[in-house]
C-alpha cells in the first residue's frame, strides 16, 4: 500500500497543480474580458466558452469560479438583450437544462466525473436563465409601459397642435374679416366724399378724414393682431380685440359711413 500511495502521489499532485493553475488562469482571464459584459454582453458570453473550453481540455475539469463568472455574464445577457424571440426561448431553455440537471442529479451516484461537471453546469445555467428571466420580466412590462405613455401623449400633442392649427384658422378668419369691413368703411367714406354734390365744407370734411383715420388705425390693429395669430406657436393664440360689446359702435360706424 505504501508503494501504491507512492506511486501515484506525485502524479496526483501534478494534476492538481495543473487544475489550480488552469483555474487561476481562467479566472482572471474571465474576470477581464467580464468587465466589458454591459457594453458586448453577447461577446462576452461567447468568449466565457471559449475560455471554459480551453480550460476544460487542458485540465479535464471546469473550475467553480469560471463557471460563476460565466453564469453572470450570461445573467447579463439575458437582461440586456430581450425581444419577442428570446422572451419565448429562453424560458423552454431554462427549463431543458433545469430537468436535465435535476436528472442528473438523481443519478450521480452512476455517473462518470465528466458527466457529473456536465450536470452541475446545465444546473448553474438553467438557474441563471430563470433568475434573468425573473428580472427582465417586470423590466420589459415598464419599458411597455413607457412606450405606451409616450405614444400616447404624442398624440395628445397631436391634437392640441391640430386644435390649435383650426383655432388660429378660425380666429384668421374672423380677423380678415374684420379688416375688409374696415377697408370696406373706409372705401365709402372715401367715395361718399368725392360723390357729393355739394362741395364739404371744413367741418364736415375734418370730420370724414377723421372717420377714415380711425378706420385705419383700427384696421391696422386688426392686420398686426392676425400678424401675431399666425407667427404665434403657443397653445393660446392672440385673443380677437372685437367681441359681442363692440357691435353697437360697429353698427353706428357703418351707419355714419351710409350703409
């Protein structure tokens, strides 16, 4: 027995200085490219296996830490990259690897060594998918959400613009015309003046040019009040200066004016 033990001893320790060497190697060289897992996720899952591979064929095992380090990354993945597709594939995934494992483990008193590692690692992944899964779930309902309000109030601003385009149409209208029944006044006090068969005198004719001075001044309120109107862009266009109180001067207008 003693012979035996001396035998194998130093192969034994060989291989375990191989796998501690292999597994610290790995772990650092996991825990560098890990730090790039939120801005190339995918690549760095696929790296992490790459790695896993070449430390697997040059020891025979998987070390615990790489498999952790793995499984976050993947954890990372899961939670950057979600779409209609891999919400509908990961969950049968996670679940394959969950029973596979679980399998496994209810035979583990038969199974070879490798076998076994196989086991753990769909074990430590099956977990990590649902647990991602578990996360990203609520994450993707408020990032709906989200959407879903901001559609929403882009087509309430879609309609307070398309109300506010008629309402400065409308008031357009209403100030033009405005502006023509000025013009229109001013045109008669004008052609009344130069019909008259008796020649005005000094009186009448200051009191028709001051006619047709206000006139235009109220015409040129009305012009830069419909200017205003249409440069403004806020949801409460310039009020019209005419209202129900200022029709009986417009009717006493019109009457001086002839009509």
């Amino acid at each position: 027995m003693e012979n035996k033990h001396a035998t194998y001893s130093p192969a034994f320790h060989l291989i375990s200085w191989i796998a501690l060497i292999g597994g610290i190697a790995t772990a650092i060289t996991l825990g560098a490219v890990h730090l790039f897992r939120n801005r190339w996720p995918t690549v760095v899952v696929v790296a992490g296996l790459a790695v896993m591979t070449v430390e697997a064929l040059a020891t025979g095992t998987t070390s615990v830490g790489a498999i952790l380090i793995e499984c976050d990354a993947l954890y990372s993945l899961v939670i950057a990259r979600s779409t209609e597709q891999t919400r509908r594939l990961l969950p049968m995934i996670a679940a394959a690897c969950l029973s596979i494992a679980v399998a496994g483990l209810l035979l583990a008193n038969i199974l070879a060594a490798p076998l076994l590692q196989v086991t753990i690692l769909l074990l430590a992944v099956g977990v990590t998918l649902w647990w991602g899964i578990t996360v990203r779930a609520p994450m993707t309902r408020a990032e709906e959400e989200r959407e879903r309000a901001a559609l929403i109030a882009e087509a309430a601003a879609a309609k307070q613009r398309e109300a506010l385009v008629a309402e400065r149409l409308q008031l357009s209208r209403e100030l033009h015309d405005t502006i023509s029944g000025h013009l229109s006044a001013i045109t008669i006090q004008a052609a009344g003046a130069l019909a008259a068969t008796v020649p005005l005198t000094a009186e009448e004719l200051t009191e028709r040019l001051g006619r047709i001075r206000a006139l235009s001044l109220d015409a040129m309120g009305d012009m830069r009040t419909l200017i205003d109107v249409l440069r403004t862009d806020t949801s409460s266009p310039v009020a019209l200066p005419q209202n129900w109180s200022s029709v009986d001067s417009l009717i006493a207008g019109a009457r001086e004016s002839g009509t």
